[in-house]
C-alpha cells in the first residue's frame, strides 16, 4: 500500500486464517495451483523490490492465501525501506538472499511439503526440467542468480508450466491467471494514479541522486 501524502510505503493489517504450510496440509493441492501459487508469490516479491523495499525473511509461514487463493505476502518485522542512498547495494543484496528463499519455496510446494535448506541434485531429479532449472538458478551462489523480474519473465515464458498439466488443467491454470492479472492492473492503475496525483515523479528524482 502506498500512502497518498507522502508516497510511502505503508503497511496494511489483514487477517487471513491460513499461511502456505497451514494451507498445505489441509487442502488438495493439484499441479495446474502448485504452478498458480508459485507464479503469484514471484510475482508479489518483484513488486515488493520495485517498492524499494527489502523484506529479508520470506518463507512458507510468511505467505497467506486468501479465500479466492489470492497469495498475500506478509510478516515485514525485519523489511527495511530503503534510502536512495544506500537502496541499490543493498537491495540487490537482499534481494539474491529472498531468491534464494524463494528456491527452497519452491522445492517446497513441488515436493508438496519438504523444507530444506540444503537441496541436492538427487532432490531434483524427479522435477520437470523448467523447475529444476529454475531451483538450481535460485540456489546457485554466483552473479548468475536472477531477480524477481526475470524469474517472472521466464514463468511467463514457459506459458506457466513448472509441473506437468492436462490439457483441461492448462486452461484452468490460464483462466485464473487472467482473472488474477486483471485484478492486479487495476490496482497497479490505482496506485499509479495516485503517486500522479501528488505531483511527484520518484524515479526521476531516484536518478538525479
């Protein structure tokens, strides 16, 4: 949430009575989700960086599904949000450290429950190739590790598929995918208009620092 008067961040209370490991063991959990939820908590991280702001702590008990399985991300107690001085450096930095979560997230909802630390070759080997690839890249300890946004472009890519999917699953992947698209450029739009509206341009002056 954005703060009209100032264009801060802020942060927005709300109740949801499962996380994903809570969620997980309650519920089925069909591949055409498994790639759903996946996609959604990619793409939440990548907007939390776009914000500037550097969460530090992301895992299974830190992201919350709302009733129409819309992923929330929560639990900001040691996000920072960061200065123009100091945000690239550190930003990047903190961001390779949520990538690297966001791997073991992932392990963890394609291996419907396993949280590791430490994730071997022989963990993987019954994965999909694109979600193999994809743990490996976030796991990875050189510059190769990738950001939020390229994780995202690469789903996108790949038509959403990190899991094998039926025919009839593929179409009930895309169609909540829409909806949740939609929903979320309304909201971009919203926010958008807003930032406007106050007559502030933040990456012009984010660049003439």
């Amino acid at each position: 949430e954005i703060n009209q008067e100032n264009d801060l961040p802020q942060i927005k209370f709300e109740n949801y009575t499962s996380n994903l490991k809570d969620w997980m063991e309650t519920h089925d959990f069909p591949n055409y989700l498994q790639n759903y939820f996946i996609y959604q908590i990619a793409e939440g991280m990548r907007y939390i960086y776009s914000r500037k702001i550097a969460k530090h702590n992301m895992n299974p008990s830190s992201i919350f599904i709302s009733d129409d399985l819309t992923i929330k991300i929560g639990l900001f107690s040691r996000a920072e949000i960061l200065s123009r001085k100091d945000q690239n450096k550190i930003l990047q930095s903190s961001e390779e450290t949520d990538v690297r979560y966001f791997g073991r997230t992932v392990y963890y909802i394609l291996s419907k429950g396993e949280l590791k630390m430490d994730i071997t070759d022989d963990d993987l080997k019954s994965f999909p190739l694109l979600a193999r690839q994809l743990i490996e890249a976030c796991l990875c300890e050189d510059e190769s590790r990738p950001d939020f946004t390229f994780i995202c472009e690469i789903i996108e890519q790949n038509n959403y598929n990190l899991t094998s999917l039926s025919d009839q699953e593929n179409q009930k992947l895309l169609s909540m995918l829409s909806q949740y698209k939609e929903k979320m450029k309304n909201k971009y739009k919203i926010e958008e208009w807003k930032n406007k509206d106050n007559g502030e341009d933040y990456n012009e002056q984010n660049d003439n620092d």
